[in-house]
C-alpha cells in the first residue's frame, strides 16, 4: 500500500486522511500539538469545558454528506439540537432582534422591520438557492487547478442576472433599506474575509444556510465534531500521533521521501499538508520547491484574526443566550479597520457565545460558559496589555447590556490572540479564518493543492480552496482526498 502522512488534524486534515485511507491507503497523521482539531480543540479546566474555536454550526448538510460518503450518520457520534432562537442581535441597549429559527417567522420579523419587503425577501432567498445549491451543490467540489473547470453554461448564463461578480453590499442593497436587516444579512460575510463591498455577491449562498437550515449545536461541544471525526478516521485505519512537530522534508529527486519531525522520520509516498500553507510552502520547503513567493503570499489578503476571552462565570448571565452579536457600534467602520486601514478597532463589534444556556455539561450548575470573540485584523501587534484593556471595554459593554456585575463574578479567564494563533497553528500572520473570499481569490484563484515542483506534495485546509470555515474545510479534505485517489 502506499504510504500517505498527513500533516495537521484540523477539519480538512482528518477529512483527507479518513477518505484516503478508505479507499486502502496507508494513512498516518502527524499533528504538532497534544490535542486534536487544529483550531476546534477544546480544553477542560474547574468544571468548565471551552471550545477554543468554531462555534457556530451552519450547513447541516455538509456534516451529514461527509459521514454518509463513510457509511455513517452523524448521529452515529453525537447529538444535534437546533437552536430557536437561531441568535440575538443586540443593536443598542434597548434595541434587539431575535432571529427565529421558523421561516415563516423570520420573513414576518423582516417585514415588521421593513414593511414591504416580504416579496424582496423571497426573491433574494430564491437567488440564493440557486447559488448554493450549484456553488456548494457543485462547484466547491472542484479541486481548482484551472479556469476551464469553471465554464458552465448554467452558471455563465444566469452570472448577470444573478450578480454574481457584483459586490454582496450592491447587491444586497437591491433588496432590503432597513439598516438593521443590512447589518443582519453582512454579518456573515464579515467573517469570510472582507467588507460587504469586496465580497462577490455569489456569497449570499452563506444568507440561504443561515436562513434556511438553521444553526445547530452539538451537545457537548463543537470538539464533538473533531471526536465523532477521529473515531471514524481510526475506524479506516488512519494512525494519528501527536506532540510530532514536523521540521521538515528529505527529497529523491522532485518527491518527497520522508517527513521529518523533531525526533522521527516517515516514509512517505504522498504527503499531504493540513497545516498552514503558508508555514509549508515557505518555511518547511526550499525555496525551489515552494509553490509561491514571499511577494505573493504578502499581497494575498487574509481573513481576519481574533481576540478571544474565555471565561468561566459563578452566576447565571441575564438576557443572553447561546449566540449573541453585539452590533451596538459602528459596523462599517470596524471593518475598515480590519481590512482597509488594519488597526485594532476603536469601536469594536463582538460576539459572545454561551453555550451553556443549551448545554449544562459544559459549565458547573448556576455557573455561565461565555466566549467572547472581536474579528481583528492579521499581524497587529499583540501583548498582554493591549488584550486587558480590550477586556476591559467588552465586560463594561456586556455588563451594562446585562444590567449586572460580571467581572467579579470571573472565577477562570484565558485570553487567546495574533501571537496564540502563530505560535499554535503557525497561522499566517496570525490569521484566524484563512484566506478571505475576494473575487480575486475565489476557486482556482486560491493557492492551489498541488504542489507545482513536488510530485507528490499536497495541500489541504483555509488557505486553499474553496476557502475559510468548517464546512469548506471539510469539503477540501474530501476533494484533495479524492484527487489524490484518482490521480496518485
């Protein structure tokens, strides 16, 4: 059999070593740190159980896809409760959305903030459909190695009508005014990577998932996809070891013939990277090898990075709920200072998780689980005293929405920044989602997964296509996997 090493356990990692081993490869995993996930990790600490990373569970259907190309169900490995509310948007102290989980009930708070707009309203989720359904349907199954995997008349032919290389805030401005529903339906795209105005409207596809199919929760923790993943990985055959940070590669010839880490060496007749390709492509490689210059990488604009806050609090926290997206500031000008003018925010927007309004098993009975996340950009300076005093400003924010004290009710608090995410992950400049989802970066446009100098060298993951989040990262795995498969 031929040998295959992964390196990462990230989502896109274990999707592409679960799929070649199944298909009788022989798999081994190597990930850097002691625990599994990549950026969904999780850690335990007083009672309390905190995702360090993705929380927001969108696209059911990825997930079930995914186990279902193994045979599996995803109720085989845990269970999912759909959130109703689906999240709260808190505009200022008094003024609230509760998005509901209902269709029905969503289009009647949409028109009861814009009277009218309910025919606009379906219009948009029907445009919207059709890009999801041929986009991810489709088009994200692609491994994106050249333009002519993208000539399809259906999509050629609808690309005006439907503004697809229009910008998402033109476009989405031909169907809704209310500001409050603009900032609603963008809120996605300010995690994809740019502002509203830089963002193909082809990304409204993401409106269509939230809107339509929900957002879910997996008891116990997003970290019960990551385990649900490796039980089936190992159930394939994949051996994955920990603490294995890899140095670098030995070559015969163009190939790769062993992966080295700190103290091990694997034969490899295939490797594929699930790391940050950027820390492969220029620190691990030669630079004869690399796929792209320091100049292009540099010029590559990131998604954003984060400042995270994990908090264990003794009481119950008034008027929240599982998600909550605190749009109390200015949103425009917070993204201009992750992507236009990269600063840390003068105003910043957050958003705060408490998973244990739906989860008793992840805090102590009476205690709340809260974690707080504000978008930066990449490679802003990062130090203790620039986290404090952000702190600062969001629990004084939270406690006067609240109307109660938090902060002396904190019995664990961890923060996690630009410097965590490069020391972890060896992130690109201290990325937190990946690539972001310009035009100019969008399917064959993105780093390719195919080493162009190495035979045998493959990419996987957020910094190659078809972009940042979980299920896109799934979705590489499995295609890399694939590719690999049929090609190697």
């Amino acid at each position: 059999m031929k040998k295959v090493i992964v390196i990462g356990s990230g989502f896109a990692g274990l999707a592409a070593a679960t799929k070649m081993a199944s298909e009788g490869l022989d798999v081994t995993l190597l990930e850097k740190n002691e625990t599994l996930g990549g950026r969904a990790r999780v850690f335990e600490v007083d009672g309390f159980t905190f995702d360090m990373g993705p929380s927001w569970y969108w696209m059911p259907d990825i997930f079930e896809n995914y186990f279902k190309e193994f045979g599996k169900k995803v109720s085989d490995y845990y269970e999912l409760v759909r959130l109703d509310p689906s999240y709260k948007v808190i505009f200022s102290k008094t003024k609230e959305t509760n998005l509901p989980a209902d269709q029905r009930s969503l289009k009647a708070l949409f028109e009861e903030m814009e009277p009218g707009c309910g025919e606009k309203y379906d219009a948009f989720l029907k445009e919207s459909e059709y890009k999801y359904r041929v986009g991810i349907g489709e088009f994200v199954w692609k491994p994106s190695l050249s333009v002519t995997e993208f000539f399809d008349f259906r999509l050629i032919s609808k690309a005006l009508s439907l503004d697809l290389f229009a910008s998402f805030g033109k476009h989405i401005r031909k169907f809704f005014k209310n500001e409050d529903i603009l900032k609603i339906m963008e809120f996605p795209i300010l995690f994809l990577g740019a502002t509203p105005n830089d963002t193909p409207a082809l990304y409204s596809l993401m409106n269509f998932a939230e809107m339509t199919m929900g957002t879910w929760y997996p008891m116990g923790g997003m970290h019960e996809i990551v385990k649900g993943m490796v039980s089936l990985a190992e159930e394939k055959g994949v051996k994955i070891l920990t603490n294995q940070k890899v140095t670098g590669f030995s070559f015969d010839g163009k190939k790769i013939k062993k992966v080295l880490t700190e103290d091990s060496a694997y034969f490899a007749d295939i490797v594929v990277g699930g790391a940050d390709y950027h820390h492969i492509d220029k620190e691990l490689l030669p630079v004869e090898f690399s796929n792209y210059s320091e100049k292009n990488w540099d010029k590559r604009l990131m998604a954003p990075s984060s400042l995270l806050f994990y908090l264990g609090i003794n009481r119950k926290v008034d008027r929240l709920i599982h998600h909550n997206l605190f749009f109390d500031e200015d949103f425009a000008l917070h993204a201009e200072e992750i992507y236009k003018t990269p600063q840390w925010p003068s105003k910043p927007l957050f958003y705060v998780s408490a998973p244990s309004k739906t989860d008793d098993s992840v805090a102590p009975k009476g205690s709340e689980n809260l974690f707080i996340l504000v978008p930066l950009a990449p490679d802003l300076e990062d130090n203790n005293e620039i986290r404090e005093k952000y702190f600062d400003i969001l629990i004084a924010r939270l406690e006067d929405y609240v109307g109660h004290s938090i902060k002396e009710h904190i019995v664990y608090k961890k923060s996690y920044a630009i410097n965590d995410f490069k020391q972890d992950y060896n992130a690109y400049k201290g990325n937190a989602y990946g690539l972001a989802n310009t035009l100019l970066q969008t399917a064959f446009l993105k780093p390719q997964i195919r080493n162009k100098n190495i035979k045998n060298l493959f990419y996987t993951g957020q910094l190659t296509t078809p972009g940042p989040g979980v299920p896109p990262s799934l979705i590489s795995g499995l295609v890399v996997g694939k590719y690999v498969i049929e090609n190697y």
